[in-house]
C-alpha cells in the first residue's frame, strides 16, 4: 500500500478532501491491481495529487491519482 506524503495530507482540511484522501491508498491499489503496475518508489505530489512511482512490465511509468 502507498504511503500519502504528510506535507500533502496538511493541505487537505475540508471534509471532502479528508474522505477523498482517506481513499487515497485502497484507489491507488484498485487501479494498480486494474492495469497491472508495480509500486517502484516513493509517493510523490504535485498541489493537487499524487504521482506514482510504477512499472509496467519493464518500462518506468507512473500513475497520477488528483
């Protein structure tokens, strides 16, 4: 399971940005398990998402969550 940066889990103070990040790690999972990516580093984010280290096979790609 991916771990959420604390300094983007700061900015997320509404309710619905709370339940939205709650989500964060079982989505990221669902969608893995979906297109068959492998976890290949740390969680990264922009303002507004994460971006997910992945692999596909042999190839570098990532997977951004917003």
């Amino acid at each position: 399971m991916i771990a959420v940066p604390a300094d983007f889990a700061a900015r997320l103070r509404n309710p619905e940005q709370r339940r939205w990040l709650d989500s964060l790690p079982e989505l990221v999972e669902r969608y893995m398990r979906r297109w068959g990516l492998r976890l290949d580093g740390d969680t990264m984010h922009g303002y507004s998402g994460l971006v997910v280290p992945v692999r596909v096979g042999d190839r570098a790609a990532v997977l951004k969550v917003s």
